[in-house]
C-alpha cells in the first residue's frame, strides 16, 4: 500500500506564495506520474501540474507561469507564486504507479486547504 502526505497548505494574501509537498512512502514498484490537483467548493476536481518519471511537466493554463512542480525521489513539490483568490481549494496529490505485476494504480493524499485572501 502506498501513503501520501501533503503538507504546506495555509492562508495566504493574494500575490503571496506557498509551498505544498507531497511525501509518498509504502511498497512503491514504479512511479509513473506524481501531480497535484485541486477542487474548489462546489465544483469537480482539477488538475493543477504534473511530473512524469523522465521530468516532463504538465500544468494547467491557469497556474502556467505562476507554479511550478517539482520531484525529488518520492517526494512531488508544487511553488505557488502569484497567488489569487480563484486559487482557493483542497490541493490533492496524486500518484500514478504501475505496480511489479503491470496493473497501475492512482493514489491520493487526504489533502491540503490554500486559502488565498483578497
């Protein structure tokens, strides 16, 4: 079984900055893709970046720009700078595995609450 724990959510001012990491520990074979996503009250979950294994990101063209994700290992970090208030959410992390046996498996952290005040 796989663990994520994230942390660096909080209250920001907007224009301010956060950090977010995502820890993932257990019995992990291979990491396919670890990412963030976010959902806002009320609305459907989002994809916020990705990281592939080879280090090729993906990020939505709301946060392109203004956030960046990164990998080290097993850990998946996301910089937010320039936060608005439309960045207000839960931030997940997700990790895509294929395990030693071919099937792949997503994992999800409990997630993270980024409040951006105007």
């Amino acid at each position: 079984q796989v663990q994520l724990v994230e942390s660096g959510g909080g209250l920001v001012q907007a224009g301010g900055s956060l950090r977010l990491s995502c820890a993932a520990s257990g019995r992990i074979f291979s990491i396919i893709t670890m990412g963030w996503y976010r959902q806002a009250p009320g609305k459907q979950r989002d994809l916020v970046a990705t990281i592939t294994s080879g280090g090729t990101t993906t990020y939505a063209d709301s946060v392109k720009g203004r956030f960046s994700i990164s990998r080290d290992k097993n850990t998946v970090s996301l910089q937010m700078n320039g936060l608005k208030p439309e960045d207000t959410a839960v931030y997940y992390c997700k990790l895509r595995e294929k395990s030693s046996l071919g099937p792949e498996y997503n994992y999800w952290g409990q997630g993270t609450q980024v409040t951006v005040s105007s």
